[in-house]
C-alpha cells in the first residue's frame, strides 16, 4: 500500500471499525504527520460534517501548529469552535486568521463569523 494520509486514514477507519482501537489510533497519527495543510483541513471538516467537533478541533489546532502562518488554518479553527459553542476560542481564532493578511475568501468568513459572534 502507498503511504500517503489518504490511504493510512481510510485504513485507521477500517480499523477502528473492526475494533482494532490501538492500531486504528497509530495508523491515524502516522497519517497526521503526514498530512498537507490542505488535507489536513479537509479532514477537519469532515469530521466536523461528522459531529465530532472535538477531533475537528483537534485537527484544526494541530493544523495551526504545524502552519501558523496560514490564515486558512486559524479560520478553519475558529469554525470549529463557532459550531462548538465556544465562542471566546472561536473570536481569538478568527481575529488571528485577519492578522494573517488572508486571501478575500478566508477574510470575508472570518469577518462573518464574527459579525455572527456579536464582535464586529
């Protein structure tokens, strides 16, 4: 099998399925380490789509730590913190994201939300 965070995370699926917790978790973090800004992004969101905004958090956080020069990393952060109801996590996210100089795109969300969030 390629090693690539694709192939490892549908694998980590597979696994944590089958109720293999212990191999589903390594094979997941290898894929992590792995993982590009945008993939790692990607998977945030899914697992956001998911309800599992705690791991979407976490990946986005993780994002932000291995990217902190991405505006599009703190934005995506501060969605999944919005969606969480934590919204003193979710304004400071989103202030840092405008901080970056963002693409017009990532600005305008990161504008909305806190308009939405009562601090614009």
């Amino acid at each position: 099998m390629n090693k690539n965070f694709n192939t490892l995370i549908a694998e980590a699926g597979l696994l944590g399925k089958l109720g293999k917790t212990a191999e589903a978790d390594q094979t997941e973090s290898e894929a992590l380490a792995l993982g590009t800004e945008v993939e790692l992004n990607a998977y945030g969101y899914q697992l956001l789509g998911l309800g599992a905004n705690d791991q979407a958090i976490h990946i986005f956080r993780m994002n932000t730590e291995k990217h902190p020069e991405s505006a599009n990393a703190w934005d995506s952060l501060g969605e999944g913190y919005a969606i969480k109801g934590d919204k003193d996590n979710a304004v400071a996210s989103f202030k840092k994201s405008l901080s970056l100089n963002p693409p017009e795109a990532v600005k305008a969300n990161s504008m909305k939300y806190l308009k939405q969030l009562g601090e614009m």
